[in-house]
C-alpha cells in the first residue's frame, strides 16, 4: 500500500485491493528482477541478455492482416465505421467470419454468430465468463500447473471462491499425465463439493502439453452430469504440432456445457491489437453481454473489422490455412531447438511441448526456484521464469519460454550453453 507522506493517512482502498492482490505476484517479481535498471545493477549488459522470460509469440503478422487495416485507414468511410461503437456482442461480421473460420480450419459446426460474443481479450472475458458462470465463492477446479495469471482472475472476479488442483504434472517423475482415472476421480469429488467450472488450456501454458481426448471427454462428461461448465482456454489454439486435437473441433451446439475462449494475441501476433471472443451456448452469450454491458460497452470496432475483412479473404484464397501450417512449423521447430539444446547441455527432465510457447524444467537437486533464477541471471544473463504461481508441482521448477526467439534458434543455444557452463563451472 503506498502512502503520501501528509500528516493524514490515505483511505482504505477496498479489501480486495489491500488484502487478496497485496504484494507482487510471482511473474511481477520475476519481471521486475529483469527490468533494465535492475540488469544493470547487476553488473549485466541488457543487451547481452537472453531472456526466456517472455509469454509470447515474435512472428510477424501476415501481410493480408496488415493489408486489412490499410483498406480500412485509407478508406474514408469504412475509417469512419471504424470509430463508431459496434453492439454490445461486437461486430456481426466479424463474428460471422470467425465462426466460418472456426468450421473451415478445425471442423467446428453449426456456430452461429448469436454463439459468438467479442471482446477485449481473454484476459477480460475469463474474468467476465467467470462472473456469468459462477457465483462468488464457488470454488474454480484448474489443472496443476496452470496459466499464473488465474489466481488473481479468480480473485477479482469471484470474491471468496478458491482454485482447486487437478493433478496434470508428476512433479517426481516429470511425467504429465493428467490421469483419466486419478485425476478425474478428483475432479468428481471436487465437483460434489461445489465447484462448478473446470478450465484447462489447451496447449497449455505453462506445460505446452494437451491433455488426452479421454481425459477432456471424461472432464466434460464430469462437468455435465453436474451442471457445471469445462472451459478450455484456446489462446494458443493454432499452435498445435502433432496431430490435431479433437477438443479443437468440439462445438457448443451440441456441448451446451462447454465454452471455449480465444484470442488473436498468438497466433496473429496480435498481443496488442487486443481481440478476443467466446464461443458459448446462446444462453451463456446473452448473460455475458449482460455483463459486457458495463464493463466494455464495445468491443475494438477497428480490430473487428480488420479481423473480418482478413478472414474473409484468406479463407476465400485459402492463405489462411497455409499461414496456420507455415506458422505452427516454426514454432515445433523452435521448440525442437529449445529440447534438444536442454539436453545436450543442461541434462534436465523437460516436458516436450505439444503446442504453444514453453516448457518446464525442475530445478537441480530441487532448488528454490527464485533464488535458483537470480543466480542464474546475474551469472550467466539468461532469464527463466520460477514455476511458483504456476500451481504446487512447480514449486521446485522452472518455466523457459521459446516463443520470443522463433527468429532467433541460436540464442536458444548460446543460452542453454551459458546456464550448462555456469552450472558444470567448467571453462567453456
Ligand atoms: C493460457 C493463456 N490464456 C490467456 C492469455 C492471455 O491472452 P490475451 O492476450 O487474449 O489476454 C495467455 C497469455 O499468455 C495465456 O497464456
């Protein structure tokens, strides 16, 4: 809490503030340790830093989605749509478009654009579905690990509820299972004591692992006999690697229990034209512009129209599919750098990703992982992320993230190569 220095204190902030989202989180810490001022203290030179710190993606957008933003801008009438506010469920358009998107690349059927409500991000919309979904205290099942971000969504969103784990990550043997049968009879025993939504990334961060269809069927099937809802976060949906998931296709025609979440942040390379969207039964739709009604009034006109007019192209031309391909082969690429440079340097358990943007190490011999990241960036200039926050089988673990460096394969190497010679202390 931040005090001026009058004589008279400053008034309570609400409890939600000062008590629940007190202090750093784990990623803000960790992103504070690497601000610049702060490498420098160290002794490092920040532009000699390698960082795997960084939840992103760093491809360049396709041209035709640049294209669609100039026709806009050069155009002065649809430059003028542009800045008008779209309805509360967003630009009927572009939603019509996503859901022929969603059909044509992953076979997705029967999406109508009623099933489609825009927004800001998934970062705004989970918090939002959260509330149309739940009640505050109800209590939220997540897989352990899961994306760090959730706790204090949950917090803001649900006063009172708490995150329950399904264990995922065997954190002795660094197997992911999450096993049908365990874990799933966890899920049931949680779910007779109220918890009414399960939501599970997929690929996941910070794992990058997608859980077996049995187990997403099983959880779904869990979820409806219960009346509650699966939510699977779909942020990094078009970066799968192997053979499509079948979760990819599901739709919630005919899974009224099931709501799916996306973004352009990843796949785009949108992380800052902000633009999300649900895919939901028409009755979760309708309660959620409800709530959109106050909280976001409108979703992004631009980013809606330029989304539409992209889609529409490149699914007409076919582009879209190879821009999907093109761009997914990249990443497995690099994550395939990333795994065989923590082999043949460093020797640690590691998950092989499946999709998205990471994978997770145990720290040697079981260090703390804070401490352990801080002694490896001031030795060595390589940032990783500590698994704390991520959920209770990554208190001893690290997160590396190769997203960032799908252009750059041999800075993947020279970092593992740094970390390997500091900790072997051999001269290299
Ligand atoms: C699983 C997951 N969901 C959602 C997000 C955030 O997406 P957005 O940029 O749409 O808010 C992230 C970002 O890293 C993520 O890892």
């Amino acid at each position: 809490m931040v005090r001026t220095g009058n004589k008279k204190s400053f008034p309570h902030l609400s409890n939600l503030v000062e008590e629940s989202l007190c202090g750093l989180s784990p990623i803000q810490t960790i992103m504070k340790m690497a601000e610049e001022r702060n490498i420098v203290k160290m002794g490092l030179n920040p532009e000699e830093v390698i960082s795997f710190g960084g939840g992103w993606c760093n491809h360049h957008a396709p041209e035709n989605l640049r294209n669609a933003y100039k026709e806009i801008v050069e155009n002065k009438t649809y430059f003028h749509k542009s800045g008008r506010y779209s309805t509360i469920a967003g630009d009927y358009n572009c939603r019509e478009q996503l859901a022929r998107f969603e059909k044509n690349i992953y076979g997705v059927k029967g999406l109508q654009p009623s099933n489609i409500i825009l927004g800001h991000s998934s970062t705004q919309l989970f918090h939002d579905i959260l509330r149309v979904l739940c009640n505050a205290g109800d209590d939220i099942c997540f897989l352990d690990p899961t994306y760090a971000n959730y706790v204090n969504a949950v917090k803001c969103a649900l006063p009172g509820s708490k995150m329950r784990f399904i264990p995922a990550l065997e954190s002795n043997t660094w197997e992911y299972l999450p096993d049908p049968d365990s874990s799933l009879e966890v899920l049931k025993s949680r779910c007779d004591k109220g918890a009414r939504v399960f939501v599970i990334p997929v690929p996941d961060n910070p794992t990058s692992q997608i859980p077996t269809d049995e187990f997403l069927k099983g959880s779904l099937e869990i979820l409806e006999d219960r009346g509650g809802f699966l939510i699977l976060d779909c942020a990094y949906k078009s970066l799968w690697f192997g053979k499509m998931s079948r979760c990819f296709s599901w739709s919630s025609i005919d899974m009224p229990n099931l709501v799916t979440l996306h973004s352009n942040s990843k796949w785009l390379s949108g992380l800052g034209r902000r633009l999300g969207w649900i895919e939901a039964d028409v009755n979760v739709t309708s309660g959620l512009e409800k709530l959109n009604e106050s909280v976001l009034l409108s979703p992004d006109t631009m980013h809606s129209m330029a989304t539409a007019r992209f889609l529409e192209k490149t699914l007409e031309d076919r582009s879209l599919k190879s821009f999907i391909d093109e761009t997914r082969r990249l990443y497995e690429k690099t994550a395939a750098v990333m795994i065989d440079s923590i082999d043949d340097c460093l020797g640690w358990n590691r998950l092989k990703p499946q999709g998205g943007l990471y994978t997770c190490c145990p720290t040697p011999e079981g260090e703390e992982p804070v401490g352990f990241v801080e002694r490896v960036l001031k030795n060595t200039g390589v940032l990783l992320i500590p698994g704390r926050g991520f959920g209770p089988s990554m208190e001893q673990a690290v997160r590396l993230s190769y997203g960032p460096l799908c252009y750059g394969h041999e800075l993947i190497k020279e970092g593992m190569e740094r970390i390997g010679c500091f900790l072997s202390k051999s001269k290299c």
